[in-house]
C-alpha cells in the first residue's frame, strides 16, 4: 500500500491517532513507567500473528507488549477511548497482575474461591477482579471516561454474571441502574454488585487478599451457567488470560500466605457472611470515597467489622505439585509437566540449601583471567563482567549483550577443595509418594543435597529403583553428570513398583566396574524394605560393603522407619559394618532436616582434610 493510499485508509489514520495517544496514556499511572510503543493488529491475520484472541485488546506478561485491534476497536465504536484502553493495558503492567508471578498467584488465589469444579473458569474471574480493580482506579484517581468504554460495549441482553459485573461498575461510580446493564436488577445480583465493589474498595492497593472472596460470589454465577448449559456473556475484553506465556517458568508460585478469612466447608465463605467485608449490609453504595483512597479501612464506613483492620497475609502454605502444574498451565507456560515438578522441587529447596563438604587436594590452581564469553541467563548473576557488558553496549540485554570472564588455571600452593561424587538412590516403590501428586519428601531431600554437590561442582548420578530381589523397574541418569535438568528429571519422576530400593543398581554402578577413580558418596533413601532387599539376596551384605568400599566416599542410608530404630537394631549394625552409616527419621518430614545434617557428616573412615 502506498503512502498515499494509507493516508486514506481509516485504520492507518486511526492508528495514527492511537500513538499520538500513547505518551499521555502510558505514564496515567506513573510518569517513570516506560513499555516500548504498542502493536497495532489492522487484519485478523495481524491478530492471529499476535496471538490475541477473544478480546480486542491485551497485555503480554511475557514481554510486556500492548496489542491492541484497531479492526475491532473500529467495528466497535471505541475510536474515541484510546487513552481509556491503553491506560487501562498499561495498569495490567503497573498495577494488577503486574508480572506473570503475580498473575500466578492471582490465579490459585482464584481457583480456591471457585472450588474445584470451576477451576477452568479462573483466567475469565481473574480478569474480570483486575479490570474492576484498574477501571475503579482510572474513572476516580485519573478521571478517565472509562464507563464510556462499558456503554460502547453494551452487550443486548446479559446473562446474570454480565448483570452482576455492569451493576458492580454502577454502584462503584455512583452511576444509575440500566447505565450500563439491566434497567431492572434482582436483589440477589444487587446485593452480591454491592458486595463485589466492596471488595474492590477495601482491597485496593492489597489486591490479591480480596481474590479468593470476589471468585466466591461469581461462583453461584457460574455454576447457574453451568446448569443451564450457557457460555458466559463477555463484552469482548479479557486482555489477560492468555494464550501463550512463554517457556519461562516464573519463580515464587510454590509457596504463598494462607487464607485468612472465615471457611465454609473448605472454600471462603461468601462475602455476605464475612463482617469484613459485609459490614452493615443495610447502607447503599461502597465505600465512601475519601475512606478508601489508599485501600485501607476507615473506622466507620460500610464493609468493616467492628475493631477489624482487615485480613492480613497469614502463615504461609506449600502448594501440592498438581496444584502447581496446574497453575502453570492456566498461565499457558508453555513446557514439560515433568520440566514443571523438577523446577517445583528446585524452587522449595533453594532456601534449604548446605554447604557440600570437599576434600583438600595437595596444591590447588590459581585463575587466570583470559578471554570473554557470552553470560546466558540461568547462570549465576555475579559471574557478569558488568564493565565489558557495557563497553560492548549501553543497553543490557540479557544473553545477547552480556558477558562473562572466562577462567583458565595457572598452578598455585594453595590446597584445592574436591568435593566427592554423589550417588543418589532412591526408592519408588508403590508406598512411596508420586512427586507429581504431591509433596514427596525423599524427593525435596534429594534435591536439597542435590543442589548443593552440583553448587559445590560435583558431579551426581540419580537413580529410582522399585525393585524386591532384582524384579521391578529402575530409571537412572547416564552415570555422574552435571545436567541438572536431566538429573531432577529423575530425582521427581515415579515409578510405583516393587517394594525396596533394588541391590543390584549398588552391583551394576560400584562392584561390576571396580574401585571408581573419582571418590564418591553414596545416599540411598528408603525404609524398613531395604533390609530385607540386602538379607534375602545371596551375598546381599558382602555386596554392600564392596559397593561402599570401591565407592571410596563413604555412603549413608537415610530411612524411614516409624516404629524405632530399636526394632531393626540386628540391620543397622550390619548396616555400619558395611561402611554405611545409617540415618533414621520417623517420617518424612524429617528427611529435610536430614539433608541439611547429610553436608557436615564425615564421609570417609579418615577425616584427616575433610570439612564440611
């Protein structure tokens, strides 16, 4: 198309006026917000390309990329609300979700508020809570036409849910019923509007506290749908459920705060029943405006409880492993589910990480600073060489204009530290726990002690065994590695059969090779099973000491047995005689503590130059 021809065409010059709009629009929030221009999608193959769908507007959490469909937003008459729709994609950056950890959390908080049979609906409440969260604040602190938008958006004849969102806008902004819904509103819808602009008031700059209640009033909304088998009416703006959230798993999801509002058969209560929000249901209208300016309580208007300063962040809680991987998906991250449990066991052990202990070799290489390599995102943040990053290019881009020093080795009289090899073996039998289920704590163990031998620069071999005198199932790495990724992969992977870790798998890796020519550490976790795995296989003891021997960086059994040590007394000597020393926990849960004990034991029968 010519230049000519694109001054003529109405959606060139319609673009045209959007990004004149634009500077005003991106800094309503903030004046020191800066996000790059936005995308402008003029044909539905642009929209495909941008992969917005279902609305005809969106932000990118991935990279933060406003696209906006000038085709629809001509078709439906918003032309005249360009600061109102970018300003709007704007806050979904500043304020709410802001980035895709929070978007996460948005969304278990969701889920919990709906239950488990509407999970699938948690994108759709999501950004209905944040666009109320956002609109509210752009018609009041920025005053911005954003009841505009709604009125062009008009949907004919609403469904319930739509009612109780156009009416929740109404009673928000003072506005007259049938502004921009029903003329006519049940007292149920009323009062639940009522309620949700509570939410939005007394949640204002927390939130996500307030998720988990506005999802339990459109739950009753929802499952009304459900019954009479209707699709939701939308007006045709959910600008962040998405449809792609890249292959970055973001970091922070596995833990989050409890919830701390009253429970009703094990989902919040609804807001009618919770004085913190319902307040004196008897007044008309949400919180005054003066009283919520900056999302805190005032001691007198509507929504409050006597005394109550709102309900802050309680203890935190652990989510299971499906509920994680769920939460990814909603986010539309785009990897493995067995990719999502290592990073989940990963991400829980980062806080419990030990030192590994080494061994101190005769003389030790000093570094020798030589070339530059590329810094790939991943690796550690202090190995950048943030003065030639710089020099190369003033704006960091991270993997493509960082870089790192690179190291050689020049001989040096100091003593070099070795950590040993690792050799994990754990037992999958069918007692054990799916890690992609839920918490396993062999599992988080295992990662722990992991993380840290791979920190230390060790190498480590994993290895799941679910066998009972050589029938059953084993999975393991291709020897001692350093790949973390195919080593977790392992360590969280299931295989549910036989009863014990499996002898054999100590015969193959330490007795059929010979004495190892790098000293390693054996852990084997399992239970009372393995006792009788060793005294029921021919030579199983001789077998064990001659693994541990050629191993040469001694071994330790963590086991779990609930009934005391006492009772197995006869197999924990044989046990040490065998040169592993064992570790007994009454559950699980103790396993954790014991790997961080597992870095400062002493591996070796000479701990002459051993430190932990």
């Amino acid at each position: 198309m010519t230049d000519a021809a694109q001054a003529k065409d109405p959606l060139h010059a319609l673009r045209d006026e959007w990004l004149e709009a634009w500077p005003a629009a991106s800094t309503v929030f903030s004046r020191f917000t800066r996000l790059r221009s936005p995308i402008f999608c003029l044909t539905e193959a642009d929209e495909r390309r941008e992969e917005l769908v279902g609305s005809f507007a969106m932000i990118r959490l991935t990279d933060l990329a406003v696209v906006i469909s000038l085709r629809q937003v001509k078709q439906r008459g918003l032309e005249s609300f360009s600061r109102e729709i970018l300003a709007h994609e704007v806050g979904h950056h500043v304020h709410a979700p802001g980035n895709l950890r929070d978007q996460g959390r948005l969304l278990a908080r969701t889920r919990f508020g709906l239950g488990a049979n509407l999970h699938a609906h948690a994108p759709l409440v999501a950004n209905l809570y944040a666009d109320l969260l956002l609109n509210d604040r752009l018609a009041r602190s920025a005053g911005l036409n954003m009841a505009g938008v709604y009125e062009a958006l008009k949907v004919p004849d609403p469904d319930p849910l739509w009612t109780l969102y156009m009416r929740t806008y109404e009673r928000l902004w003072s506005l007259t019923t049938g502004t921009l819904g029903r003329a006519e509103v049940p007292a149920t819808i009323e009062r639940d509007a009522d309620l949700s602009a509570r939410i939005v008031r007394i949640f204002r700059s927390r939130w996500l506290e307030g998720a988990a209640s506005f999802a339990r009033i459109v739950r009753e909304y929802l499952l009304q749908a459900e019954l009479e088998k209707q699709a939701p009416q939308l007006g045709g703006w959910l600008d962040t459920t998405l449809a792609n959230g890249g292959e970055e798993i973001p970091d922070g999801l596995v833990e989050d705060e409890a919830y701390g509002g009253p429970m009703d058969g094990g989902m919040p209560a609804h807001p009618s029943e919770d004085p913190s929000i319902a307040g004196d249901l008897g007044t008309t209208g949400p919180e005054p405006e003066g009283g919520s300016a900056d999302g805190k309580r005032s001691g007198s208007g509507p929504g409050k409880s006597k005394g109550g300063a709102g309900r802050p962040d309680q203890r935190p809680m652990t989510r299971t492993p499906a509920e994680y991987v769920s939460i990814m998906k909603a986010l539309a991250v785009k990897r493995d589910p067995k990719d999502l449990v290592a990073h989940y066991y990963k991400e829980l052990a980062r806080g419990r990480l030990i030192p590994f202990p080494v061994e101190l070799q005769t003389r030790a290489g000093d570094p020798l600073p030589e070339g530059l390599e590329l810094w790939e995102p991943g690796s550690s943040l202090e190995r950048i060489d943030w003065i030639q990053t710089l020099l190369q290019s003033p704006v960091v881009i991270p993997g493509v204009s960082t870089v790192e020093r690179s190291y050689g080795v020049t001989e040096g009289g100091d003593p070099e530290r070795k950590p040993p090899d690792l050799y994990v073996g754990v037992d999958c039998s069918g007692s054990m726990a799916n890690p992609a289920q839920r918490l396993s704590y062999p599992a988080l163990a295992g990662t722990v002690i992991l993380l840290s031998a791979l920190r230390a620069g060790a190498r480590a071999m994993v290895c799941l065994s679910g066998e009972w005198h050589g029938q059953g199932t084993f999975k393991q790495t291709p020897g001692f590695i350093r790949d973390e990724r195919a080593l977790l992969g392992v360590l969280t992977d299931y295989l549910g059969t036989g009863a014990s870790f499996g002898l054999p798998r100590l015969q193959d890796t330490f007795v059929a090779s010979g004495p190892l020519t790098r000293k390693t550490h054996i852990l084997v976790v399992s239970d009372s099973d393995l006792f009788r795995e060793i005294d029921g296989t021919a030579n199983g003891w001789e077998t064990l000491a001659t693994a541990v021997r050629n191993a040469g960086g001694g071994a330790t059994a963590a086991l779990n047995l609930s009934t005391g040590g006492a009772t197995y007394a006869p197999f924990l000597d044989k046990l040490r005689a065998a040169g592993m020393e064992p570790h007994i926990v009454s559950n699980e849960t103790q396993l954790v503590d014991f790997a961080r004990a597992f870095a400062r034991r002493t591996y070796a029968a000479d701990t002459k130059g051993r430190q932990a």
